[in-house]
C-alpha cells in the first residue's frame, strides 16, 4: 500500500514558477518508478513527466519539455515537479502517481491556476 500526499499548487501568473511536491508513505521509496500527471477541466488526464527508481531516463510531454524538472528525494521520500515559465494552459489539477505490484496508486491532486 503507498499512500501520496501532493503539495505546493497554486495562483500564480503567466510566466511564473511553482514547485510541487508529492510525499510517499511507503517504507522504501527508492523502489518506486513515479510521475506527474495533469487533468484540466473537461480533459483526460494525462502524463507530464515520469522518471524511473533509479532516477533515469526521464521523460517529459511535448508540451512542458524544456519547462518542468522532475526529481526525487530519496531519503525524504519525495517527488518534486519544478515548473518554469508557466503557461495558463498548464492550468489543471496535477496527481502524482506510481505503479506498485500492478496497482496504481494517487494522490488527491494540487491545483495550479495560472492567470493574470
């Protein structure tokens, strides 16, 4: 069982920043391979970034590559999404995500509003 907690989302204007954060409760985290994924309103969700338990390759959608880092804090047992420059089409609720013994586990979801 894993249970993911996200944080961090928010109003923020075109052009700026936001770093999200996902806390695992799972005894090693380092097993897991996790992901950022994003639904806007009346869209299907979908994947923004992933990254594997040992940190690589990572993987970013066309549309925030260039933008967004995904990284991880092993110890800590964290996931972070730093987004840059961001575009009010990245508005949406963000989910982290990662696939333990053929089940999906998710958060709740942050919500990030990007509008002037």
């Amino acid at each position: 069982q894993v249970r993911l907690v996200e944080s961090g989302g928010g109003l923020v204007q075109p052009g700026g920043s936001l770093r999200l954060s996902c806390e695992a409760s799972i005894s090693d985290f380092r097993i897991l391979g996790m992901g950022w994924y994003r639904q806007a309103p009346g869209q299907a969700r979908e994947l923004v970034a992933s990254m594997s338990a040992i940190g690589e390759p990572r993987r970013y959608s066309d549309s925030v590559k260039g933008r967004f880092t995904i990284s991880r804090d092993n110890p800590n047992k964290k996931l972070y999404l730093q987004m840059d420059n961001l575009k009010p089409e990245d508005t949406a609720v963000y989910y982290c995500n990662t696939l333990l013994r053929n089940i999906n586990y998710w958060g709740s979801g942050t919500l990030v509003t990007v509008s002037s």
